[in-house]
C-alpha cells in the first residue's frame, strides 16, 4: 500500500493535478440507534475533507475495533472509506476511522471514533428467596437470594445496596427488617439498557403466633390478650361523695356504695313488732333511715377491707313499756351514728369458675343513739344504757343494719367485677359489607389469673380467643406477627383505671378477617369508566395479612395499619396485567361508648409497582391504579374497623334498682383520660369509670 500511495501522486504531478491533503475525518454509523444487539450488521462511514473542506472521495481510511474482537469486518464496499462489521459481544464497541497518508514522512494520520452500545435487552433477574408476601421471622434480617443472566458485566442491588454477584450470576444479601410489611426491591443493570427490577412485599416479626383452630377455622388464643388494671383509686380515691346531692357523680366504687347505702330500706330488715309481750313491753319500729354514709374500700392481697360509717341512722318508735305501775309511751325518735366493718375476699377459682366477692364477718356498732320521746319519763328510760328499752332497740338497729350491708355490699361488688369476666364471653360480629364475603367474628375471654396487691390494685389478666366461622383461605400461614410475648404487663400505679390490650389480639382479628377472605375480592364494580370498558376482569387479592405496627422513626400516629402485597389482578384487553400495591394508614384508637374505637385515617399513603406490565402503558398507568385503590380504601376501611370493635371487660353495675330503687337511673360510662401508649407488645390505654345519678 505505501508503493502504491507515492506512484499515484507521481501520475497526478504528471497530469498537472496535484494531490489534495486530507484536513478532518469524520465517522458516522448507520443505522443510528440508542443501542444494538449482537449479531447485528452496522456499517461505518467516513468522510474526509481537504483544508477547504471538500469532500475526497478516493481517500483511503483504515478501520479498528476496541476491544479486540467486539466486532468482525465484513466485505468491501464500494467506497473504499466505508467499513461495514458485524456486533460480536455485548458492551461499549469503539469504531476508530484513520486517514492513510499519501507519504507517511510528512504526513500523520487523522482519526475519528464513533462508540455504540451493544446489549441484547434488560438482564434476566430471578429473586428465589423471599417470595412475594412471604412471612419471615429470621432475626438476622431479611435474606434474599437469586441469580442474574447477562452476556455483559451486571451489578444487583438489594434495596439500593450493592450485592456480591458470582461468576454463576448468583447473589444473596441480607437486608435490616422492620416489625410489619417491608419493601424488597431487587434490581440488575448492566449500564446499558433498562433496570430490570424485581419488587415485592413481605412481613416480618421476631415471631408468630399459630392462629389455626382443628376445624380448619381462623382462631387465636392468648393468655394475656386483654388485662384490666384497677388501681386503688378505682376503689377509693379518698374524696367523699355528698349522697344528698342531685344529680350525683361518682368516680371510685366506694361513692356507689354511699348512694347505695344512702337509698337503702332498712325497714325490711326490721322485725315488726320488735318486741311483743304486752302489757309490759311492746317496741314497733315504724320507719327508719341511713343518711350521711362514708365509705372507705382498702385493698389487700386477697380482696379488700370495707369500712363503713353511717353518719346518721335514725327510728320512729312506738309502743309501751310498764316501768313499776307506770306506764310508759315509747312513741318518739332515735338518731346516733354506726360503724361496720367487713373484710371482701375476691377470688376466681379457675378460668371456668365465676368470680367470687365473699363478705366475711361483718361487725356492725353503734357509736352513739340518742332519742327524743313524748314522754321525759321515757327518756330518761332511755338513756339507761343497760335498760331493756335500749339494747332492744339497740339489737334490733344493729341486726337491720347489718342484714342490709350484707344482702347489698357484696352483690354490688360482685356485679361490678363479674361484668370483667362476663363482657368478651361469646361474643359474636356480624361483618356483612360488599363487595366483602360476609365474615361472623367470635371473640371470647374469661378472667385466667386475678391478683391484688395491698393498697396498690388489682390486676385481672383475659384468656382471649379470636376466630371466624369460614375456614381459613390461608393455611398455610405462620399465624399473628407478634413483637413480644413477655409476660409481664407494662401498667404504671396511676390512675384509676388502665385498659391493656396486647396488639396481638387486634392483629389476630385482622389475621381472622383475612383469612376468611376479606381480601379476594371481585374489583369490577369499583373499576373507573376510564378503564372499565377496557377489562374484562379484576380481582383485589392480598397476599399479606393486614396488621397494626407501631410508627417507625418518620411517622407520627399512634399506630399504623398497614396492608402490603395487595395485587391488583386485571385482565385488560384480553391480556393479563397485574399490579402491586401497599399502603399504610395512621390509626389512633380510643374509648367510645365502652368500646373499643378504632379510627383509621380517610386518605392512605401508597406504594403502586408494576408486577406483569401491560403491553400499552400509556392506557393504564399508575395513576389509574392510584384512583381505583382510592375509591376501595373506604370500604376496607369500614370493614377494618368494624372487625376491631368489641366490647370492653369493664366492671358495670347490676339491678341497682332493685335493691336500692333511687338508683335505678345511675349509669357508668367509661371515660379514656390518657392517650394511647404502646409498651412491650401491650396497647394501654388509662381511663376513668365514672357513675352518674339524674
């Protein structure tokens, strides 16, 4: 080639045309595209200007590829500036183009490159481990494991952070959990061509609570699910109730037992005649009353003291009493004050076993009587502390009182603590909501284990079964995510009353709900015109089990309910397209007409991916998605919060009209005073109980 270059110039010098010089190359490829696939034919196309900057079109230009091998030159071409080569291997391929001078003495070689990528798509990503809405409880964190095919060199990233790939494609990486649904996104690049990602949901907790019953059922038990912490306050907070007042407030068990006492009828208990043997002692009571009671409750370690005073007991008398040959009126009235004293063993035998409040002795004096009659004779009779008239009058005040603190105190208190282990006692909700399956909900607790600690409070801890009557659509569960199981109750001595409910026993009844099937719902009829024409099939099926979690570090509810892994399964214009959706909503949960209220936010946040994309996004994007889950959310919503209110084991009042019938109009309402806290798997909630008498 250099002979040949010198002896054209010499027939251009003899033809008086003198060779022109090449001044720039420039080199393009054609067909022009973002990138190429291997096996792909390119051609390369150089053109070199003179210093004028025409074109020369006999110029010769000699071609290289980098790196060696990426490419394969293919024939001539009619211009001998052009190269045509076919792609070998995937990657960055670097066409250079330089001049061939005339003389290579006085003349250097002008070059120009051109750089295409070559890439035969997206890499083939495959996670093997975890699996879209898998439960896991591994406490190092979540593992995910898979392999990566792409002829080029390939990065994974497992939520962002790099991840060791092998010379097989292989790669695992452990990533941080967090209690309740976490977001896996997996993704491989070559540099190239798109990401190809992989992303999904899964749950995680330290452990799991099997919540499968034999008979194939949704059903959880805990021991603990529910615990009421009855402080010493609760029984006597040391402020005295005026039981004359109307209407009457009360706000410790001791000021029910004052308006109890104060509307007693003692008259019952009293024998009439009193005493019957005429013509020398005849003693009618015909009225009396108690007024101005006080009441004190003391806790122990197996019940309570009950110290009682009656700050004014008073009697109408009549009758006669023959003093020597005198005969004497007894017609008058006496008044003084009384004392009693009881101790209350409370006590539950066993978890089937009713609770007991057994009142022991109760010793009943008389502090002071004093009496007004008609006759000064009488008096001055009566005054007698050894006579007749006296202790007969005495014994029969003293057996009245006490036949009625022993028929009423202890019914009151065990109605007021019996309704702790009657109120979850086979309970049943009724869930019919569309375009949900009906799902009947069962709950049932009984008091498992009371303890009283010495003027601190009393503790009645609820065995708590939660199920459904549909069996269950996913066997195959692990159960309730649990954060803890530690048994201890995180109650502080404050307050009077604290309601605790273990956030198992709400995630058991979402657990139930979802296992019945609130989550494979037909999404038809709730599609938007825009798409609706356009699908012919829609399915809402969620692969995770609703839950409530604490807030993490960002967040700012008291609770969160979040539903991850919920697929939106479409069949859109004849072909099958899914897409992934997750949500969490802020929740706060409160005390609402002695029940459980749940209140969830109106607007969700979501997370919308594409699981089998549709073959023309542009007629369904994310933002359709995005309309169709928020036209849903009020539904799931409603249904959510129906399933997580139930009554609550409160103490309540029995028939206190027919013991004391003033107080057929008193009420107890249960007032929440402390916001919700979250301590060790426990929601504690502090509360007044408060009784109020028209």
């Amino acid at each position: 080639m250099k002979r040949v270059i010198p002896i054209l110039a010499l027939l251009a010098l003899a033809c008086d045309a003198p060779p022109r010089v090449p001044a720039s190359i420039i080199v393009n490829v054609s067909p022009a595209r973002l990138w190429y696939h291997t096996g792909q034919a390119v051609q390369l196309d150089a053109t070199v200007l003179d210093d004028v900057d025409a074109d020369i079109a006999d110029a010769a230009v000699e071609w290289t590829v980098e790196p060696a091998g990426a490419a394969t030159m293919g024939s001539p071409l009619a211009d001998p500036r052009d190269a045509s080569y076919t792609l070998n291997r995937e990657g960055l391929v670097t066409f250079t183009g330089c001049t061939v001078p005339m003389d290579p003495e006085i003349q250097v070689p002008l070059c120009d490159s051109v750089r295409i990528r070559v890439d035969d798509g997206s890499p083939t990503l495959e996670v093997e481990t975890p699996t879209p809405g898998q439960e896991l409880d591994d406490a190092e964190g979540i593992v995910v494991r898979g392999s990566v095919a792409d002829l080029s060199m390939v990065n994974v990233y497992i939520n962002g952070t790099p991840a060791v790939v092998d010379e097989m494609g292989r790669f695992e990486g452990t990533i941080g959990a967090q209690f309740g649904v976490n977001h896996v996104v997996v993704s491989a690049t070559d540099g190239l061509t798109d990401t190809a990602e992989v992303e999904m949901d899964v749950v995680w907790a330290p452990e799991f609570t099997p919540a499968l019953g034999d008979d194939g059922t949704p059903f959880l038990s805990l021991d603990d699910g529910l615990s009421l912490w009855l402080g010493q306050g609760f029984f006597d907070d040391g402020v005295e109730i005026d039981t004359a007042a109307r209407p009457a407030t009360t706000h410790d068990l001791a000021d029910v037992l004052a308006l109890a006492i104060a509307s007693l009828d003692v008259n019952s208990f009293i024998p009439d005649p009193v005493f019957d043997s005429p013509p020398s002692f005849t003693l009618r009571v015909t009225g009396a009353s108690i007024t101005e009671p006080h009441v004190e409750i003391d806790l122990t370690d197996d019940g309570a003291d009950l110290f009682i005073r009656l700050g004014r007991v008073s009697a109408q008398t009549s009758g006669v009493l023959m003093v020597d040959t005198t005969s004497l009126p007894l017609t008058g009235t006496v008044s003084g004050s009384a004392v009693a004293f009881a101790h209350l063993t409370i006590r539950k035998a066993d978890e089937t076993s009713p609770l007991e409040v057994e009142l022991g002795d109760l010793v009943v004096g008389l502090e002071s009587l004093e009496g007004e009659f008609v006759s000064n004779e009488t008096a001055a009779v009566f005054r007698l502390a050894e006579g007749l008239f006296r202790t007969t009058l005495e014994t029969a005040l003293v057996d009245a009182l006490e036949g009625t603190l022993s028929e009423s105190v202890p019914g009151i208190l065990r109605d007021a603590l019996g309704a702790i282990d009657t109120a979850l006692s086979m309970r049943a909700i009724e869930l019919m909501s569309e375009p949900f399956p009906p799902v009947r909900i069962e709950i049932d607790g009984r008091i498992r284990e009371l303890r009283s600690t010495f003027r601190r409070d009393l503790v009645a801890t609820l065995r708590t079964e939660v199920g459904t009557t549909t069996p269950t659509t996913h066997p195959e569960s692990m159960g309730v995510p649990r954060l803890t199981t530690i048994r201890p109750l995180p109650f502080v001595n404050e307050g009077s009353l604290q309601l605790g409910v273990r956030l198992a026993l709400l995630n058991g009844l979402l657990h139930s709900l979802w296992a019945s099937g609130l989550l494979d719902v037909d999404a038809s009829t709730i599609l938007p015109d825009s798409v609706s024409g356009l699908v012919s099939e829609a399915r809402i099926v969620g692969r995770i089990q609703p839950l409530l979690r604490p807030p993490r570090a960002d967040e700012t509810d008291a609770l969160v309910l979040s539903v991850g892994q919920l697929e939106l399964q479409l069949t859109f214009m004849g072909e099958p397209v899914t897409f992934g959706v997750s949500l969490d909503a802020g929740v706060d949960i409160d005390l609402t007409s002695n029940q459980i209220a749940v209140n969830v936010a109106e607007t969700p946040r979501l997370r919308i991916w594409t699981i089998v994309p549709p073959s023309n996004p542009r007629l369904l994007t994310p933002d359709t998605v995005e309309a169709l889950l928020l036209d849903f959310w009020p539904s799931l919503r409603d249904s959510v919060v129906g399933g997580l209110a139930f009554e609550l084991p409160i103490p309540a009042l029995g028939d206190l009209g027919g013991i004391a019938p003033d107080l057929a109009g008193l009420t107890l309402t249960l007032d929440q005073d402390e916001a919700l806290r979250y301590r060790r798997g426990v929601l504690v909630m502090g509360a007044q109980l408060t009784g109020t008498l028209p």
